[in-house]
C-alpha cells in the first residue's frame, strides 16, 4: 500500500488554489470536474516531499462545521478486492463498495478509520 493524498474540502477553488500554490509554494498539477458527486477536485503537490492535497468544493456547500474539512486520505493498492477482503476480516467498516467514477479508469472504495475519518483505496492502474 503506498500513500498518495490527503483531500480537504474548500469553500472556494480559486481561492483555495492561489493560497496552496502562491502561499505555499505547491504545484498545480490537474483539475477536473465529478459530476455524478457534485464536485471538483483540483490537486497540488509539495515539489520537495512530493506529497500532494487533493482540493475538493462540494457544489452547493459553503458552511462546515468544525472539523469537516478533512474529506479524506487516499492509499494505492494493489488488488482492490484482496485489499477488502483482508480489512473485513479485521472488522474494517467499507464506507462504499468498489465501483469507477465516470471518466476513470481506476476503481476506488472508502473505508472508515476508528475515528470515521475516510480512507479512499484506488486499485493501481494496470501497466500498459
């Protein structure tokens, strides 16, 4: 399993751009729209570590309460199923079930943390 991104929701993707690239210093590398979850997602990454944040404004929502900013962390895995599996057997709440978002190509899942921070599986891509 290998580490890929946190997400956080923002109120406004532009500001939320400006103040993660010029602020601090990351860089942009892609934006697209989702739009069977009424979202945007825009990712920036740390030129130094290589970590990035994934930016997510949820269409409609401008208000959190305290502490819904985190939306979640992503890992890589290698066999989504085998993954599942095995977190089932140690009693891992799956959030969602497998499935593809449209314009993917990768099939993704969310588990639940002990705490019920998200974590997000994305079965890595076959080479090729």
């Amino acid at each position: 399993m290998r580490f890929l991104h946190t997400s956080i929701t923002v109120r406004n993707m532009e500001e939320s751009l400006a103040f993660y690239t010029e602020m601090l210093g990351l860089q942009f590398e892609r934006r697209r729209t989702i739009p069977e979850n009424h979202a945007e997602i825009a990712f920036v990454r740390d030129p130094l570590s290589g970590a990035r944040v994934e930016l997510t404004h949820w269409e409609g929502k401008d208000q959190f309460e305290a502490g819904e900013q985190l939306d979640h962390l992503a890992f890589e895995v290698d066999d989504l199923d085998r993954t599942l599996m095995r977190l089932r057997t140690k009693n891992v709440r799956v959030a969602k079930e497998p499935y593809r978002l449209s314009g993917g190509s990768s099939r993704i899942a969310f588990v639940l943390d002990p705490n019920d921070v998200w974590i997000e599986l994305i079965e890595k891509a076959p080479s090729g």
